[in-house]
C-alpha cells in the first residue's frame, strides 16, 4: 500500500489542518473542517459525493491516505460526525471506509443482505440525517450479489424460502423481488438487477417522512445510488 509517511506523520502530533485536509482529498475544497483529524466536513451534498468519490480513485490506484489504524483519541471517542450515510449489503467482502478512502468517523454504515429498505435501515439512516446531520445518503449494490440472486430466483424460476426452513432469508429477498419483478423478463439479469435495485432502494427511502423526505426538499442531503465492482474496486454511481 502506498502511504504519505508526511501525512501520517502529521496525523499522528496532531490532526490535519483543513487545507492539507482538502489536498488529501483530492481537491474536494472544503471538505476538512479546521479541527482536522482526518474527519472531512463537507458543506453540501455534492461536497460530500465528491469526497466519496476522490476516495474512491484512490483506493482504486492503492495510494490510500485517510487511513489510521491507531486508537481514536478522546475527540472522535466522546462525539461522531458522519458526512455521509451508507446502506450497503453485508456481503464479507465490502469495506466502505476502504472502497471510500475514509478514516473511522466519516461514514453512518447499515448492511443488509441485498442493500435493501427494511425497518433496521430506514431507522438507522433517518437517525444519522435528524440526529447526526449526514449530507448524504448512499445505496450501493455491488457486483455478484447473492441476495439479488436469491431474488431472481424467486421471480424467475420460483423459488421460496419458507421461514419453517430459512428463518427470515425470505424477508430480506423479499424487499428485493419488486425491482427484479419491474424489469422485462429479458433483462432479469444480475448485472442488470444490481443497479436496478440500488436506485429502487434509493428511490424509496427518499420517499420516506418525516425525516428523510423533508431533508431531501430542503435541500438538506441527496440520495444516491451505486454498484461496487468488487473485481476492480470501482463504485459506479448510477441514476
């Protein structure tokens, strides 16, 4: 891994200053508040979109550099200031302070199999948009997603997870099966069905009141949606 020792160095006597801070970043001016630390405050939701996705080239190019394997230290312990929510599916093999290029603090993190919206999600996103004022909020798929194939296998060869057998699997892929049901039974793909739901997931949580919605129209956060491609670690954003 390349690392900027200059820049851990300064990390580790004292935090960041918000102009290095934005340097590290990739130009995403702004983005580091004077307190620095590592913890980027961006002020608007594309602020916050270009952070993610400055991170996301370099995590890319491995030349991560917001990283700090060190205990928090007193400030980050006693408060957190997430600029960003993200719902991701518990698939092992995502890591979005990884694919983000982002120290512990940055993000609000949910997972469910399948990224979808259920109670769980939708409680903790809404807490981290009233409570912790996230800028923005995420849904982001990923590439050979076995919760989006259980649901393709639902609608297109019917397959059940009765909860006598599978427990509650069958609740999350059934959060899924609406998106796989919406597309033309030629598109019932999991490279088609992957984007599909993120951006039906995204959809619906920016629908939700009371908290969720109304920061949306006051311009507060945006929602987005994205595929993680876990073979080249890319995350495309898509709409």
């Amino acid at each position: 891994m390349d690392r900027d020792p200059d820049l851990s160095r300064r990390r580790f006597l004292g935090g960041l200053s918000g102009v290095a801070g934005a340097a590290a970043l990739g130009g995403a001016a702004g983005a580091l508040a004077a307190g620095g630390g590592g913890i980027p405050h961006p002020k608007t939701p594309q602020e916050a979109l270009k952070v993610l996705q400055a991170g996301n080239r370099r995590y890319r190019q491995s030349k991560l550099q917001l990283r700090d394997y060190s205990p928090v230290g007193e400030k980050v312990a006693s408060e957190q200031k997430p600029f960003a929510a993200i719902i991701t599916c518990a698939d092992s093999r995502i890591s979005p302070e990884l694919v983000f290029d982002v120290e512990r603090g940055n993000l609000f993190v949910s997972r469910i199999a399948g990224n979808g919206i259920d109670t769980g999600t939708l409680g903790s996103t809404e807490y981290a948009v009233g409570v912790l004022g996230v800028k923005l909020v995420v849904i982001l798929g990923h590439s050979d997603c076995g919760a989006i194939k259980a649901a393709i296998g639902v609608v297109t060869e019917g397959k059940a997870y009765p909860s006598s057998k599978y427990g509650a699997i069958g609740d999350f892929v059934d959060l899924l099966t609406p998106t796989v049901k919406s597309l033309p039974a030629n598109e019932r793909t999991l490279g088609r069905c992957v984007p599909a739901n993120a951006i039906a997931q995204a959809k619906d949580i920016a629908r939700r009141g009371p908290i969720v919605k109304p920061a949306i129209e006051e311009g507060k956060i945006e929602v987005v949606s994205g595929v993680y491609n876990i073979a080249n670690g890319a995350v495309s954003f898509v709409s």
